[in-house]
C-alpha cells in the first residue's frame, strides 16, 4: 500500500500590512489576484487590503493567500 500524505493547498501568512505582503510575493513570483482582491486605484480605500487577499499561479490555482493581523 503506498503512503499517502495531504496535499498542502495554499500557505496563508498573517500580516499587518497585508497589501504590501501580498504585492511583495506577487511581484516575487508572477502571481496574480484573484478577482475582486487588486489593488484599488491610487488614493480610493482598500477594504480588500484591510482583510484577506489571494494569490493565483498563471494556470488560475490559488497558491498563497495574506490576511491582515492587527
């Protein structure tokens, strides 16, 4: 019988600036946002920043997602 171990899916980090964490590893690896978590436009609020962001590969799996941490 073979061994079968979990599969780890997404690594999730804690952050108290989730925005800059996330466009730190997305400009690191080529990810992008998952739809509806990209940066807003310049000086408009980031209720997404401020919460929970998702990090695609090129072929659309979620690889890395940023919370905010107080």
């Amino acid at each position: 019988m073979a061994d079968s171990y979990p599969a780890l899916r997404t690594v999730v980090f804690d952050a108290t600036d989730a925005r800059l964490v996330a466009e730190f590893w997305r400009q690191l690896l080529g990810f992008v946002y998952r739809a509806g978590d990209e940066p807003p436009a310049a000086g408009e609020p980031d209720p997404q920043g401020s919460d929970w962001l998702v990090l695609r590969d090129r072929n659309g799996t979620a690889r890395m997602a940023v919370q905010q941490d107080a």
